[in-house]
C-alpha cells in the first residue's frame, strides 16, 4: 500500500515539479532541508501557478469593459505596447526551448491583451480596424515563431520588452493622472499583474537563469506597481460624467 502511495505520488511530482533525483533527496531520504530541490520545487509550484492564474487574470477587465460598453481610461497604446511586451517573451523563451511553467502565462495574457485590443477600437467605433489589426499581429506572430526569423531578431525583440513595458505603463499612468481617475482599469487585473509579474522575478532565475528575462520581470513589477499604486489613490475618484448625474 505505502509503495503505491508512493508511485502516486512520484507520477504526480516527477517531472512536473522535481527532477527525479531531488525526489528521492527530499521523499526517499526524507531530506526536507535541501534547498536547492526546495527552491526548484518553489519556482515550479510557483510559475505553474502563475500559468494557472493567467487563464483568468485579465477577464475582469474585459467583462469589466464589456459590462460598461465602453474602454474609458485605457490607453490603447499602453495595451499594445503590453502586447508587444508579452509576444517577445513568447517568442523568445519558445525559441530558447524555457520551461513552459517560466512563461506560460505570456500565451494566455497575450490572448487576453489582444482581446482588450479589440475591445478597445471597437468602443471606439474601430470594429473594421480592430479585425484588420487581428489579421496582421496573428500573420506577425507566425513569422516569429518560423524558422524565417533570425535568432537575432528575436533576441531584439525580447531586449525591446523593456523600453515596451515602461513607456507603455507610463502611457497608462499618464492618462490615469490627466482624466484624475482611473476609468475603466479593472483592480483585479492590475494587482494579478503586480503579484505574478514579482513572482516571475524568482522564477525566471530560478527557472532559465537568464538576464534579459529577469530584468524584463523587475522592470514590469515596477512598473505594474506605479499603475496599482494609482489605483488605490484614485480608489474613490470617479469620472466627471458621472459626478454632474449623481449632483
């Protein structure tokens, strides 16, 4: 019986979460002290879980827009530049060959970004745009990920994540600043954003131990934070529209 408990357990944590040699160091040996298999162990757990988190993270925000029947407060520029940010790490850790659990959640965001894209020109009376621009980023994508495309290429794409993340941030927390509030942003979203994207700084040094990654994560989780840190100022705030119907 305690032997097919163990199978069990060794088919559900081997290799999803630990190479087979740090689970037999941490449950044959039972040495619960080893820290280089507990911190594979965490990096795992923790990025699966982020990848996990991301089928939902920005579905507030775009029921909170469809709710609304409006984009108000979104900087479309800012959502692109974020869509441009997340298709580099896509295509960067694929052909690097990183751990899906190190930058799964890019798929998934990008997604749900390109959706928040659409939304955006369509409430803005776009609809002919927003399909036309569809149709170009799914052809863009297929290039970048073909062989047609230089390693080097893509190594530029991912170091142009970091200029992408903070402009497009800034963008954002610039219209935040100028309508006085912060719209239609959906705190759900945004603080998803900020958590996963600190965690992703553990994960992508643990996971890949590559640079250009990691420094893409600590620009993001602080850029993410200037954005939440609008939120909870503006918590109260609301549009000016709105204030003259409640007067």
């Amino acid at each position: 019986m305690a032997a097919e408990a163990d199978g069990l357990l060794k088919r559900a944590l081997v290799p999803i979460l630990l190479p087979e040699k740090c689970y037999d160091q941490l449950f044959v040996q039972w040495d619960l002290l080893h820290v280089p298999c507990l911190k594979i162990l965490l990096s795992k757990g923790l990025g699966l879980g982020i990848v996990a988190g991301s089928l939902l993270v920005k579905l507030p925000q775009v029921f909170k827009i469809l709710g609304a029947k409006s984009a108000e407060g979104l900087s479309l520029q800012s959502v692109m530049l974020e869509l441009v940010a997340l298709t580099g790490t896509m295509v960067y850790s694929i052909t690097n060959n990183f751990p899906f659990s190190s930058w799964g959640e890019a798929l998934f965001l990008m997604f749900q970004t390109i959706t928040i894209c659409f939304l955006v020109m369509h409430y803005r009376g776009q609809t002919v745009k927003g399909v036309a621009f569809l149709a170009c980023y799914a052809l863009v994508l297929l290039v970048l990920l073909s062989p047609l495309t230089p390693l080097a290429v893509v190594t530029l794409l991912q170091a142009s994540n970091v200029p992408a993340v903070v402009v497009g941030r800034l963008l954002q927390a610039a219209t935040n600043y100028r309508n006085g509030h912060t719209g239609q942003l959906s705190a759900i979203t945004v603080f998803l954003l900020f958590g996963g994207s600190l965690a992703r700084i553990f994960t992508s040094i643990q996971e890949t131990g590559d640079p250009l990654l990691a420094g893409t994560f600590v620009v993001s989780s602080l850029c993410n934070g200037l954005i939440a840190a609008q939120l909870l100022f503006y918590w109260n705030a609301k549009p000016a529209h709105k204030q003259k119907k409640v007067q």
